[in-house]
C-alpha cells in the first residue's frame, strides 16, 4: 500500500529551528513498495531532498537540503505516523544533522 503518495505535510513545530507560521517547510512524499521520497522548501530551506524506507507507521530517511542564509544541510530522521482527530496523518520526526549527534525533534500536519 502506498500510503504516502502525493501526500503533502507543512511543519508546525521544530526544536532546531523557529516555524514561520506564515512560510512553513512543506513536504511531499512518494511511496512504492516501502520506498519513500519526496522533496521539500520553504522557511530556511530553498530546496531538499529525501529519500528512505517505511515500515508501518515508521518512516526512515536521509535528507539534505540548500539553506536561504547559504550552505547546505544533511542528516537523517525516524518519524512515526499518527492519526489526527481529523482523519489527517501527523508526523512525528526525530532528527539529527550530519556532523552534530543533538536530536531534534519536528511535528508535521498534512494539507488537505
């Protein structure tokens, strides 16, 4: 089942970063026979770039995205998929960046 295709999330909370609430990170994912990939912008990232596997609710990846203020960034996350109240999938994604092991935590909402 590919659960995830098309599917678009925007960021609502992040550890590492603050969220403008009007310009949030927006996700889109892909997903075939447990591959996962998709792409992301916006906020401080002017394009990213991800690709991994799921398992149930679990998605793993490794991501790398080109930052506004310059430089680019990589690392690689584990996020579980939850259910909203309103039928929507929240994810809930621990990540850490190439070259630094502090975790961080983000919430992504689905768009609809």
């Amino acid at each position: 089942m590919n659960l995830l295709n098309g599917r678009r999330f925007v960021m609502v909370s992040s550890t590492a970063s603050k969220v403008d609430p009007e310009g949030p990170t927006e996700f889109e994912y892909w997903e075939e026979d447990g591959v996962v990939w998709g792409s992301y912008t916006g906020d401080t990232v002017t394009v990213g770039r991800f690709v991994g596997t799921r398992e149930d609710d679990r998605i793993s990846i490794s991501y790398v995205h080109a930052l506004v203020a310059g430089g680019v960034a990589a690392g690689r996350s584990d996020s579980r998929m939850e259910n909203e109240p309103d039928g929507r999938l929240r994810l809930v994604e621990e990540f850490t960046f190439a070259g630094d092991d502090t975790p961080h935590v983000s919430v992504c909402t689905e768009v609809v």
